[in-house]
C-alpha cells in the first residue's frame, strides 16, 4: 500500500483505479515492462472512461457482454407479489434500464454509467405459469453438500448488475428497487468481485478466483459454440434468452491452503500458476484426459475438477461461465453459468457430486436458477415476448 506522504506509483494508481492489468498485457505490455525504469508521474491522469455495452439487440448484456465480465457484481433476488403481472413491471424496468445506462437517471446521483450492464431473469414460477415445457420453468434440483436457507433458494427476479465502478451496482439496484416499489420483495443479495483478469487466449481473459486457479477458460467462446450452447433458439416467446444457474459456494479456503502446489493443482487438473492443463500444452489446450505417465498413472487425475466437470465426458454442451469471488457472507464464489439447457448444469454437478476433488472444500449455501430474458428495445419492450 503505498504510504499517505508517497504519490501511488502508476501501476498501483491503475491497479486501484480499477483498471485491468489484462488490459496492458493483452496490448503485447507484461507486467515487468509495465514496472518500468521511467520516473513516477506524481500527478496521474484520470482513468480511462469505460466503453458502455449496449442495453438493446438480441441478447441482453452481461452475459457475453462486456467480453471481459467487469469486476463488479451485484445478484439481486426477489420476489414479485403473488397477483402482479410480470408483464408491465418487466417492460418498465427495462425502460429504467436504458435510462440509468444513458446516464440519464437521477437515481446515479451524478455518477458514470460507465460500462454498467443490467441482466434481467425470471424464475421458474413466473415460467411454469406461461408454460409447463418452456425452458426456465423447471427448477433446481438439490444436490449435496448443500446448507440452504429456504429464504436464499429460487426466486422469481434477477437482476444481475455488473460495472467497473463498485458504486454502481448498489446505485442501479436502489434505483431499479424504487422503480418496482412495493409489486416487489428482496429475497437475497450478493456482492461479488473479479480477481485480476489474467489473457488465456488472443482475446479473451479469465479472473484468479480465491483459490489462486484461473477459472473460465473453457466455454462457448465463439458465435458457434454460442448459437449451439449458450443462446436459446426457440421457442419463439424465448428466442434469444439463455438460462442461469447461481450459487454461492463457500470456499474452505484454510483447508485447501495447508495443501501442496501440486496436490492443488490435482484437485483442478491445471497449474495454479499458468492455468495449463496437467497434460501439458497452453493455457487454452484442452485437457488431454487420456494422457498417463510411463508408468500408467493419468496426467490429469481420475477425481480432477476438470474432468468430472468435462462436458464431453458428461455427454452435454458448454456452460459459458461468469464467476464472482465473494467475502460476505464467508469466503467463496459465487458460480455463475449461462447455457441452453438445465441439464448442463444438473448433468455436470451430478457427475461431480459422486466423486470430484473440489467438491469436499465447499458448501452451497444460495441456489437458483433464471431464464434470462430474450433481448429488448423500445419496440420490443423487455419480457413482452413471454409475458406480452
Ligand atoms: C467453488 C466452486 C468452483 C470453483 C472454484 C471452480 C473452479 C474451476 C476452475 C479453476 C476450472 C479450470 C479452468 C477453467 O476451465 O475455467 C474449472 C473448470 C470447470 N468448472 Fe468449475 N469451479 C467450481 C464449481 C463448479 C460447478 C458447480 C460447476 C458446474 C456444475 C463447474 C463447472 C466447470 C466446468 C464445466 C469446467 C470446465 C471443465 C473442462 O472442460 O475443462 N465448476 N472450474
């Protein structure tokens, strides 16, 4: 920390400011070059503006919008009062939406939307009542290693906020609060932030998450993995929406700690430090799980994370994940994916349930699922698809 009577040096000013450091490295600049030999500017420019993300298209922001998640979160669920139709509340939230992300609401109180995006989900009562098959109406099953309260399981509402700035999100979530008024009731929260966003391929970055692991490589990272894993190709009412799966895991992080580099790095399959597979190769080469030692032994171990959660090997598509680690209220992550299909997520942590050596470090204390809804415009208010 840099004392009170020091300038901050340039690289802490950046680092504080917010900035991520993947940014520099992306540009071809490592982190040595960054700590350069020039004389520190006492006086530092104000941090770069972030670019806003469009609220309106196809596909709401958040989800694979801004393409580096930003490091901010705030999941916000609640319930909608048991006789209020979604329809009108839904539609006038996404017109608050457009207005605080135009910096146009004077519930920001002056501040930068910046690169603020705000993703609206429903649960599947609100789903089941429009249609018993629609993707979104089934919900979660419970698995083990669970300790949930009934208050921070399910609900109908999310409102996923993500930003650069940590002010925003609790600014947006008052202000999307006030706008709903008493038609709706806050059932949980969650604050969450993103370690710093390491490049795992030419333009892409991932996050360390708390246990010191790259986590997000793999997923559906191009339009066609999207279109066929993540995006939801119909029904027409849902047409453009995806489904979501939350839950915070708490993280024996003392535990995991007393462990060896490498009996951590077998937990997860990869190294810690680089994010390579235990089967060698980049950071971005897929985990070669056949691959043994002369003497017969796997590479990537037979209870690694990476291969009970390989979704070959479970037989399903890619969940596109967008993790947050988490402080409150205990150490952990707050696992967040996006796919088309429920059984993604259900057919994966089935699989890990049985035997998958991340498992025994965390307890599940907050689980839901959400179909997020299809994208919006003025023309085509948000939710109107499902609910118009
Ligand atoms: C505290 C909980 C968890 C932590 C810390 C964690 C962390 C990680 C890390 C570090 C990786 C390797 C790098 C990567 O590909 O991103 C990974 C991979 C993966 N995780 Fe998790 N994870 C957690 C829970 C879960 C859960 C609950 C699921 C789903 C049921 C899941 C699904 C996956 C999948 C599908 C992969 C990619 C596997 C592959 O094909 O290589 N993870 N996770």
């Amino acid at each position: 920390m840099p004392s009170a009577d020091r300038p901050p040096s340039r690289r802490a000013f950046l680092d504080a400011a917010g900035v991520t450091v993947a940014a520099g490295l992306l540009a071809g600049c490592s982190g040595d070059s960054a700590r350069s030999d020039r004389p520190v500017d006492p006086t530092p420019s104000a941090p770069p503006t972030p670019t806003p993300v469009a609220v309106t298209g196809r596909h709401q922001a958040g989800v694979t919008l801004p393409r580096s998640a930003q490091p901010h979160l705030l999941a916000l669920v609640a319930d909608l009062g048991e006789t209020v139709p979604p329809g009108p509340i839904l539609a006038e939230l996404g017109e608050t939406i457009q207005t605080l992300a135009a910096g146009s609401d004077p519930r920001l109180l002056g501040l930068s939307p910046g690169d603020v995006t705000v993703t609206v989900g429903v649960g599947p009562r609100l789903v089941q009542a429009v249609g018993a098959t629609l993707p979104g109406a089934t919900d979660l099953p419970g698995f083990s290693r669970e300790r949930v309260d009934s208050r921070e399981r399910g609900g109908d509402l999310l409102i996923q906020i993500c930003a650069g700035d940590a002010l925003l999100p609790p600014l947006v979530a008052a202000a999307l609060l006030d706008q709903a008024g008493d038609r709706v009731q806050e059932r949980w929260r969650q604050f969450g932030r993103r370690g710093v966003e390491v490049p795992v391929a030419e333009d892409r970055t991932a996050p360390r998450n708390l246990l010191g692991f790259i986590d997000g490589i793999v997923g559906p990272h191009t339009d066609a993995e999207q279109e066929r894993d993540l995006w939801l190709a119909g029904p027409p009412a849902v047409a453009g929406g995806t489904l979501a799966v939350l839950r915070r895991m708490e993280i024996d992080l003392t535990r995991f700690a007393a462990l060896s580099v490498a009996e951590q790095e077998a937990v997860f399959g990869r190294r810690r430090a680089s994010g390579e597979p235990l089967s060698g190769g980049g950071v971005d080469s897929a985990p070669g799980l056949n691959a043994k030692t002369p003497e017969g032994r796997y590479l990537v171990p037979v209870d690694a994370h990476v291969r009970r959660a390989n979704p070959t090997v479970v037989g399903v598509g890619h969940m596109l994940r967008r993790s947050y680690s988490i402080d409150t209220p205990a150490p952990g992550l707050l696992f967040v994916s996006f796919q088309n299909d429920l059984r993604t997520f259900t057919a994966t942590l089935s699989r890990m349930d049985t035997s998958d050596a991340l498992l025994p470090f965390t307890t599940t204390t907050a689980s839901a699922t959400f179909l997020i809804l299809p994208g919006y415009d003025p023309q085509r208010p948000l939710g109107s698809t499902l609910f118009g």
